[in-house]
C-alpha cells in the first residue's frame, strides 16, 4: 500500500512552467514598446537602463519617464486527453495584468551618467475554470516580480574609430509573489492545493552592455543580463485533503531567472527614420527541474520535497522596430515593429499553467511631445501565439490543443531636464 | 519618402486588423482525427455487464468512478464521450464506501450516506452495467432468473435496487423484463458484454456459504442465447472471460498479507497453516463444509475475514486453533482437503470458471466477436506479482500497478480502480484492434487521476 504513496507524489505538483518563457515581461518601456523592444542599440531613451545599460552615457541633463502596459492574454483549451470528451473547449477567465516601469537618470559629467530603473521583468499567469478538465494540472498560476536596476553609462574618451559606450548596472528582485493552485485529483472528494509564495530576501543579478557608434547612421549593441535566483517562501493550503496532508505547511522554492545576450543593429538610412533589430537570446536551458521544499513531512507526498523535471531549452528572439519623426506633424514620432518569439517548453512539458508557444508579436506606438520637456508615449503591442497541440505530455500536464493571443496597450510619459 | 510613410502605415494597418481578428478566439476547428475504428462502428455503443463494467468501486458505484467506468473510457478514446450516458450516483455513492481515513497508519472505514441518482431522464442508457447482475438477466426468458422479482419487490431475499435505477421503469414493468431489450431499443452498432462473474462470485464472497453457482451447462445455453441476441442488432460485439477467483485480492491478498506480517505461516512438513502466538505455532482451523478442519496451502481467508483476524489479534475472539473455534465458513474459501474430488468450495468455483471461458471463447470465436481474455490477462499479472515477491503486476506508461488494493484494484479487492479500468479499456482497445482490424490509440493510465476515496471532515461531521 506504500505505493499508493508513491503515485500521489508523482503527479501531484507539477506546476512548474510558470516561470517559462511566456512569463518574461520584454515590454519594460512604452517607447520600446513602440519598436517592438528593439531597443538595445537605440540611445534615446531613459529606459535604455534596461534594454542597454550603455546607452545611459548619451542622456544628458536628466531624464524621467513613468509608464505602464496591460498585457491582456487570452488562452483555450481543448480537450484531447482521456480526462474528458475529446474536443471539449474551455477558456482561461480573462485576466489584464499592469506592468509598470519606472526611469530616471542624472548626467554627472559631459560621459557619465547615471540612473535607476525600476521595471518587472517576469510575471503574468493564468486563471483556469475550477472545475475544468485539466483542474489537476493547474486552476490559477500567478508569478509577479519587480527589480530595481541602478546603473551607470560611461562614453570612452575619443579614440578616433567611432563612438564607445559602455554600462552596467545592479540588478535586485526586491518585491516578488507566486500563486499556484491546482485541483489535486488523486482523491475523492477533491481537494485543492494552494501554494501563495513570496519573494523571501532580495535576490540580486547584474546587467553589462556595450554600444558602439562607428558613424552616425550606424550603432552596434550588445548586452547581457546575468541569472537571478531568487528564492520564494509561503504557505502551502491543503483544502478538503482531510487524509495524508497537514492543514497547511511552509514551503519555499528556488527559482533562477534566466541569464540573456541581446546584439542589436540600429540604422539610420535616412533622415527621421530609425530602424532596428535585435536578436535575443535566453538562457533557459539552465531551468531542468523544479524542487518545492516543505518544512514538514507531508504523508501524501511520501517526504518533504516535490521535484518536478522541466528540462527548458534555450529560445531566441527576433525584434524589429522602426521609428519616423518627419511626418510633417510638430511633436510627432511613429513607430512599428515586429517580432518573432521561439519558447523554452519542449512539448512534452507543455502544461495549462503557462500555455507557452512560439509566438509572432505586432507593435504599432507613437510620442507626442507637448512641450520641449513632456512626451506622451503610446504603444500598443498584439501577440499571436501559435496553436499549438501537445500529446504524450508529462505527468502532471494534459494532452489537448492550446490557442493563446493578447493585447497589450501601454502609455507613459517621459520627462527632460 | 512617402514610401517610408506607405511603409509604416501599412504594419500599423496590420496591426490593427490583428487586433480585430483577435475576436475570434480560437484559430481554426480543431481538427479531430477521426480514429481509425476498422470494421467496428462505435456510433452508438452499448456497455453490458456487472459492476465491473459500471465502474463500481470501493463497494460502491459513485460518480466519481463512473467517469472512469471502462466502457466510458473506450467511448472517450473512440470520440463518442458525448453520447455515452451513465446512470450517475452523486457521491458518495450507492453506500458503503470504503474509505480511506489514514494514510500512515493506512486506516479505511464505511462511509454510510448515500447519494443520489442525478440523471435518470437519460434513459435508457448506453452504460447497462448493473451491479449484481448474472448472466440470465441478460435474456430472462419466462423471467426464469425472477429479474422481476429482484428489481422491484424490496421484500426480496436478492433485491438489487440497481435494476430500477438503470433499467427503464417500462421494461421493469414487463413480466419477463431483461437487458437485452433495453439493448435492442438503442440499435447498437457495438456492443461489449460482459457478465458471468457474479454467476460465481456470489457464491466466492461469501465463502461459499451465499449463492449458488450457475451449472456450466445452463452458462453455456444462456451465453448462446444471449450471444444470438446481440448478434440480431447487427451490432460488433467484444465479450470476456470471467478471471478466475484466485487472481483477485478479495481471495488471495489476506492470506498474503498475514504472512508478511507474520502472523500466520505455512508449515511445509505439516502441510499446514499456523498461526503464531507468544506460546509457539498451532494449526489453524476452519470450518468448512464437512466440518471444521485444519487450513491448508488452497484455503484462503477472504478479504471480509479482515475484521475478524483484527479481533484475534487484539484478543477479543478466541484463537481459531482449536476445532470448536474454527474460522467460520463464510470467511475462507477452502480448497480441497481429500474430499471427493472437485467438491470444496474453489475447486468448484475454479472448474465452473475453466468451463464458462471454454464457451465463451468457443461462441467469440464462432459468433465473429472480439474476445477480451481478461482470466488470461489477470492470470499473467497474478502470476508477476507472485514470482517477483509481490513487486510487480501490470507495468504500462511507466507506472507499476500490483493486483493489491490501492493499485490495480479499489479497496474492496474485487472491484479495479480508476486506473486498472483504464487497463480494462485498455486491453478491450487491444482485443477490439486485433478483431476489427481497428486503430483505437490506447489511454495513457498515468494520467489517470486515482481518485482514491477519502473521508472528508465534513461527512465525518455528519455521521
């Protein structure tokens, strides 16, 4: 009977894909926004803090810009498991999530600047019916975080090649929560696991970057932002699990955020017109398995600790922007972009907490400027993600067919001095 | 210039008719694959049979289960889930549910209250799995099998309150009322039936002290009856064998268990059972038949006797070592002991088995039916589990499923568990594949949620 054991702790928590690639938040300013987060080589704007930190050296005076950007996702399943009719359809309960993002930055001497970002970085989730089909992979999966990134942006002294900016920067998780909830099916009546984590001490990582600027027309960049683990502590509820589980226990997990390198091109090939594209590339290969660690024995799970197999792969992304301020229009500045997004989750992990899959992402912004000193930044940014059909999928996951699209308006100001 | 403008309002354009198309929420039909079901037509599938084929489990038929009834299982890989009616009971159930209330220790008790049918307007149902049911209730000519008189009369001695809550109160108003009819009025285009088990079984579990067992002859005539039945819808039919007695926990798994704990041994040189005591080893007796007697290696305490070796082992019954405090009859099934041959109690159970397959698998094979051995198939995992010492059983997607409580089978021992129908859907797919030269995927039973149940605080409450 040990076994019955066994095969709960098997399949019992699986929820692991919530901090996959559809978690990582790009849209960290409504101006890159615009450009569809092109951003790396680009050097006008505060929130190069955190698409670049040596852009910052090109800010002069001081710069302050505040915004923020819904993101709306949508995603229905449906059914191809043997849980329930083939073909049943269920939607998540639509759910806007505000990212905001704030930037300020201070020109110290004529090549050296420095500035604070404040941005959230990963986050989003997804919020199943109760009572669905895949109740036992997971009903609501929630992850928010926020980071504060100061940061200084250096010019190197003329050396007659071109233009040199380098930066870097402190990058620190201070605010962070989880929520993961999942029907646990491996009893009758059913009960409901509850796990409501939060950021347990600050975690800390760094950004480099390097922009190059051989002529006017023309500017390399390159940046990388290092891992954050980041650890999250909380409390598990166990409602309705009156046979094998404590009412409630701590638990804590370890969670590394992804390392990332962007190299960028922007290029000017004429007047008032800006183009860009960066490739992005994320180290998730590093995320292979998920361990929630309970400070107590849980009977049902057979010990103290779930580990859960993830086995990511790395994934790359494509952005391109453009940017025209010769409209004819005083003040006006219009942008569009495009972008393609590979994701993280091998088919066999794809599970209802984050139904991530590659993704081709539109991008349309604009800015007014009001005064010589206030901008208004508009963007707005849609994703289409690809359907996509996941059999033969891992314990805790569920076959069927997952379409996924969101809408993600965002305005913002922005301040020079 | 004013290409670039062209430019940048055509992605702005594009962008705006996404957003628009973004209405409509999924991107295309999902295109379902239609299974490959051979010369099968599963358009309108009738289940026959017993509990086991009404996804009864833990002693009990309830929701919960049923969803995990086999045959629903096969019409959900078949895509026929929809119109696949079950006559559900909300949990928990017809009653007497074994329940887990431990996990460390393992502790289990009878959960008392009862649900309630929730959607008898369906009739009749594609799911005619009656708890209960023998093989003349198939047919029931002249009402030879008193169906009448077990569905409805509750003065009954064999009342089985399942016939009303599964069979159309218009066929149980008839006066030779059976399942065929209710079969027949669906036009079935597949049949799978399976009922035979409780023509032994009955007489199994209580020691062979209950019902008695259907003579093989009359099996044989009322299988033959039956089976031209089904085959005059015109339907596909895939019928199975009744697995013999010994391969399930109900029989075999307390003896197990005793031993493990020691508190019961087999001496080789005596040829006996002795149960352990602080003063030495003494035979164990059993009341049988021919009066009480010593147990022997093909005696078995059944699972019901649990309660009855609780009480000896907390001193509150007498050890059963001496003739007059024998174990009492309805809780072994005793095998032979010298007797006239093939009269104890699982020689007689086992001999009707061997001879209700032999026909089974003669009219399958005669009658163009697909033939689900599941004697064959228990026969094989039994035989894993007790070569390996009780580690191995079933093994399929990565899982082990041993033929103990808990795992292959529910809590009652007789009865599988949602993932052990899941097998059962699994090797009828098989069978059904073989014969109709079919496709039908199999289920992944990993996936299977166990769905063991549990007594929550709140019905404890109620109690």
């Amino acid at each position: 009977m040990r076994k019955i054991i066994v095969t709960i702790c098997l399949v019992f928590l699986a929820s692991g894909s919530a901090f996959a690639g559809g978690f990582t938040i790009y849209e960290a300013s409504v101006r890159a926004n615009g450009m569809m987060g092109a951003f790396a080589a680009y050097a006008d704007h505060v929130s190069t803090i955190y698409y670049n930190p040596a852009g910052l050296s090109k800010l002069e005076g001081i710069h302050i810009s505040g915004g923020a950007t819904i993101i709306a996702p949508r995603s229905t399943f449906r059914n191809l498991s043997s849980l329930g009719p083939v073909g049943t359809r269920t939607a998540t309960k639509g759910q806007n999530f505000l990212v905001p993002n704030f930037y300020g930055s201070y020109q110290i001497t004529d090549n050296l600047t420095a500035g604070i970002g404040i941005y959230a970085p990963f986050g989003l989730g997804t919020k199943w019916p109760a009572d669905w089909v895949g109740r036992g992979s997971a009903i609501e999966t929630s992850i928010e975080t926020l980071f504060a990134n100061p940061a200084i942006g250096y010019t190197l002294p003329d050396m007659g090649i071109g233009e040199i900016r380098i930066g870097a920067g402190l990058r620190v998780a201070f605010h962070g929560k989880v929520k993961l909830s999942r029907a646990v099916t491996s009893f009758t009546p059913e009960g409901t696991f509850v796990l409501d984590g939060e950021l347990k001490e600050p975690a800390f990582g760094y950004n480099i970057g390097l922009q190059y600027e051989p002529m006017e027309e023309v500017t390399l960049g390159f940046t990388y932002k290092s891992e954050v683990t980041t650890k999250f502590e909380g409390d598990a509820t166990f409602a309705n699990l009156d046979v094998g589980f404590p009412d409630k226990a701590t638990g804590g997990a370890e969670i590394t955020l992804p390392s990332s390198f962007v190299a960028a091109l922007n290029l000017k090939p004429v007047a008032g017109l800006t183009t860009e594209l960066d490739v992005v590339w994320w180290g998730w290969s590093s995320y292979d398995e998920l361990a929630i660690q309970f400070d107590e024995a849980v009977p049902a799970l057979g010990g103290s600790t779930i580990t859960n197999e993830r086995n990511y792969k790395n994934a790359i992304q494509f952005r391109f922007g453009a940017e025209y301020d010769r409209l004819g229009i005083e003040g006006l500045t219009i942008r569009a972009g495009v972008g393609h997004d590979s994701n993280p989750i091998r088919d066999r992990y794809v599970d209802p907490t984050l139904p991530d899959s590659d993704r081709w992402l539109f991008s349309g912004g604009l800015t007014y400027s009001l005064t010589n000193y206030l901008d208004i930044d508009a963007s707005y940014i849609f994703i289409r993600a690809n359907q996509r059909k996941v059999t033969n999928t891992h314990e805790g996951a569920i076959d069927g067919v997952y379409t996924t699209y969101a809408n993600l308006p965002g305005l913002g100001l922005t301040l020079k001095l | 210039m004013n290409y670039l403008t062209y430019y940048s309002k055509k992605l702005l354009t594009l962008t705006l008719l996404l957003v628009l198309a973004s209405s409509c929420k999924d991107y295309s039909e999902l295109d379902i694959e239609p299974v490959e079901t051979g010369n099968a037509d599963f358009s309108t599938y009738v289940a026959v049979g017993n509990s086991l084929t009404a996804g009864y489990q833990n002693d009990a038929l309830y929701q919960s289960a049923q969803e995990f009834s086999f045959p629903n299982l096969i019409a959900r890989q078949v895509n026929q889930a929809a119109s696949f009616s079950q006559p559900l009971i909300s949990n928990p159930g017809s009653g007497g549910r074994i329940e887990l209330v431990s996990l460390e220790p393992l502790v289990t008790s009878r959960n008392s209250s009862q649900g309630q049918p929730i959607n008898q307007q369906e009739k009749p149902f594609s799911n005619l799995g009656v708890p209960g049911a023998v093989l003349v209730d198939y047919l029931n000519p002249q009402n030879s099998g008193h169906l009448k008189e077990r569905a409805t009369n509750p003065e009954h001695p064999a009342f089985n309150p399942f016939y009303s809550i599964i069979m159309e109160d218009a066929e149980l108003a008839k006066e030779a009322p059976n399942l065929h009819n209710q079969v027949a009025k669906q036009s079935p285009t597949f049949i799978s039936f399976w009922l035979g088990n409780n023509d032994v079984l009955g007489f199994v579990t209580s020691g062979g002290e209950g019902q008695s067992i259907t003579p093989p002859a009359t099996f044989k005539q009322l299988y033959q009856g039956s089976a031209q039945a089904m085959a005059s819808t015109g339907a596909n039919v895939a019928v199975y064998t009744i697995p013999n007695v010994t391969s399930i926990p109900f029989v075999f798994y307390l003896r197990t268990q005793l031993e493990q704990q020691g508190a019961i041994a087999f001496n080789s040189e005596t040829q006996s059972y002795q149960l352990a005591t602080p003063e030495g080893s003494f035979d164990i007796y059993i009341e049988t038949d021919g009066g009480p007697r010593v147990m022997r290696q093909s005696d078995f305490p059944i699972l019901s006797a649990q309660a009855y070796f609780g009480k000896i082992q907390a001193g509150e019954a007498p050890l059963p070592i001496m003739p007059q405090d024998a174990i009492p009859d309805e809780l072994v099934l005793d095998g032979p002991a010298g007797g006239p041959a093939g009269s104890s109690e699982l020689e007689q159970a086992i001999g009707a088995i061997q001879r209700y397959n032999a026909a089974i698998a003669n009219i399958a094979s005669s009658s163009g039916f697909a033939l689900v051995d599941i004697n064959d198939i228990f026969g094989e995992i039994f035989a894993n589990f007790q070569e390996s010492g009780g580690t191995k059983g079933y093994q399929t997607d990565g899982i082990t499923l041993r033929p103990v409580p808990g795992e292959l089978f529910s809590f009652d021992g007789v009865h599988p568990t949602s993932r052990g129908s899941a097998v059962l859907a699994n090797e009828s797919i098989k069978a059904i594949n073989q014969t109709f030269g079919a496709n039908i995927p199999a289920i992944n039973v990993a996936k299977i949620p166990e769905g063991f149940p549990v007594t929550s605080e709140a019905s404890a409450s109620l109690r």
